[in-house]
C-alpha cells in the first residue's frame, strides 16, 4: 500500500524532545522521544502484553515504561524489565524500533526494513549550507486525503491558474505547453513561460524591473517529496538552457509528503531562495504566503480525496495528469519490488 523502505518526514526536530509523542505514518502506530543526550528513538507504540499504546506510560532515563503493568523498554524496542515477574522477562517482550535520523532541522524516520536504512539516501537539499540562502521556517498541514493526490498536485503546475489566483497565478499558466521528464526515482513537470510580470506572491521578492521569463519546475522523488523550483529572470533571459545572470531569482518549495494512513497525509515544507539570507521579514511573508497557498490546496485535495473514492460516474484524465500518472506508476513499482 505504500514504500516501505525510505526515509520520511516524521516531523520538525524541534518537535520532539523528552515526552512520549504519539504519530501514526503509513498506518502503524509510533511514538517517539529523544534520550537523555538528545538521540532521537522511535518505537512501536504499542506494548506487547495488552498493546497499550507505550505513549500513555512514562520515560524512566532513556527506557520507556507502560503504563498497564510496568514492562519496560529500552531504546532498541527490547524488555528489560518485567515488574510482575522480575526473573522472568517474557523472551517475545520487544517491541519494534525504527531508525530515525535529524536532518536539515527535520527528523527522518525509515519506515521499512531497518538493515536497509542509509543516513546517506535522505534527500539531498542543496546549498542548505550556503550562507548566501535563505529558508523559511516552514510549516505542517494535515490534509484528509491519500498522499498520492497531494503528489498529483505537486506535479501540476496548471492548477495555480484557478486555485491560488492572489499567489503563484500569471499569464501562462494555465495552457503554456509543458515538458515531462523522468530519473530512476522521480518526476518532473516544467515550463518556462515567457516576458510576463511576476505572479503576485514574487512580485517584491524579485529585485529587477520590468518582464520576466518564469521557469515553474514541479518535481517528484520518491517516497513522496517534492522540489518545486521558481526561476524569474529579466525577459530574454531565461529558458531551458540559459545560464542564471546576476538579478536571476530562485526560490525552491521542499514539501515533504509522509502518509498518516491510506486517508490522511501530513505535508510539511519550507521554502529555500539565493536571496536575502538574513532577512526574517521576507521569510515570515514568504512563509505565510504559502500556507495561505497550502491551504487553498487542502479545500480542492481534500474533495478530490472524496469524490475520487467514491466516484458515481468513471473520472477522465487530461493531459496535464501525464507526470502524476508517471509518478504513480514509478510508485506502484517499487511497491511491487519490495513485495
Ligand atoms: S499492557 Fe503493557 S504491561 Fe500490560
Ligand atoms: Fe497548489
């Protein structure tokens, strides 16, 4: 039903810290909490005796204990104490542990086989780094629908034309022709639009006068992550093989799709621009400005969600589905491989 064998975004590092939290992704049960030096642990949250969830007991130094009958665990999900019977700790008393790593101010749970886990294939976020960028704080959205629709979206540059009018919208964007290419792991939809002004959301937040050329980039890795990349450029400047001049502005959306269950996605993103490093008034803006956008998101996703599910009549496809279909099948494959 989903990849198992990936790293996904369990939630903002600043999230956890020495209380037992409660998550549920891809439809198991977690909780999570960090150990005393700050290690973060994620265990099933459920104890094996009566599968109490373990967030309802108590952290006693880095071991959790359940709040049912006392069977403590330590941070590798094995029983080390069994208060009931103390010299007889029951040998199937384990719960399952999940690797989780801290990484560009997110923590990355890996939800499949923990010998399979590499640090080293988190997604890489360029110049995260790079002192002459700047990144927004960022958010999180629960959105009820599957994470595939939010994926759909997030490869359909066409739809900023009707949905967010007051942000991303601009002549072009609803029928300039669109370029679909495919990697080993993901998806990406583009076009450049040519000698417009820039959208409302970017219009201050590019620093030239006059015409742009706008290169939307829409891209999909698996599991679910998406690098949605902004280029305005002076008109004349821009297009699929231009170098970037010195005004030439980028802002690149990470959104990061973690399925809560087959009904429910939790989204989180932020925003990365090779502008104005230091400035929080342009992060704050830019922050706000696209979770108003995340938000008109929702309403359309969360309806589509269920008219999808239960359709009176067969939906039809256009042609600006062609990533989304590319990626779901790129998806079912390594559902299949994994099987
Ligand atoms: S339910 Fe956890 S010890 Fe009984
Ligand atoms: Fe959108």
């Amino acid at each position: 039903m989903f990849i198992k064998n990936a790293w996904y975004v369990a939630g903002w590092s600043t999230d956890f810290d020495r209380t037992l939290r409660a998550e549920t992704f891809l439809g198991e049960r977690i909780v999570l909490y960090r150990q005393q030096d700050g290690t973060p642990v994620a265990l099933e949250n459920a104890c094996p005796h009566r599968k109490l969830p373990l967030s309802q007991g108590r952290l006693i130094g880095d071991m959790v204990e359940c709040g049912y009958h006392g069977l403590t665990f330590d941070c590798t999900g094995q029983c080390v104490a069994a208060p009931t019977q103390p010299d007889a700790i029951p040998r199937r008393a384990v719960v399952r542990s999940y690797p989780v790593v801290d990484r560009y101010r997110l923590l990355w749970i890996w939800m499949g086989d923990p010998a399979l886990a590499n640090p080293d294939q988190i997604f890489h976020i360029a110049n995260f780094d790079n002192p002459d960028w700047g990144y927004t704080d960022g958010g999180v959205l629960d959105i009820a629908c599957h994470y595939l629709w939010v994926c759909d979206n997030l490869l359909d540059p066409s739809h900023v034309a009707w949905v967010h009018v007051t942000s991303f919208a601009g002549a072009g964007t609803d029928n300039a022709p669109l370029d679909l290419s495919r990697s080993d792991t993901g998806v990406t939809v583009s076009r450049w639009i040519y000698g417009q002004p820039p959208s409302p959301y970017y219009t201050g937040l590019v620093r030239f006068q006059g015409p742009c050329d706008r290169l939307q980039h829409y891209e999909m890795q698996l599991p679910g992550i998406a690098l949605n990349k902004s280029v305005y450029t002076p008109a004349g400047t821009g297009g699929p093989d231009a170098a970037a001049v010195a005004d030439t502005y980028v802002n690149i959306s990470y959104n990061f799709m973690t399925p809560i269950d087959t009904d429910n996605t939790r989204y989180f993103w932020f925003q990365h621009r090779n502008t104005d490093p230091e400035d929080q008034a342009i992060s704050d803006k830019m922050n706000a400005g696209a979770r108003l956008a995340f938000e008109e998101d929702r309403a359309v996703l969360e309806e589509v969600h269920k008219g999808m599910k239960t359709p009176v009549t067969p939906a039809i496809d256009l042609g600006l589905d062609a990533g989304a279909k590319a990626f779901r099948l790129m998806v079912d494959r390594a559902i299949a491989a994994e099987r």
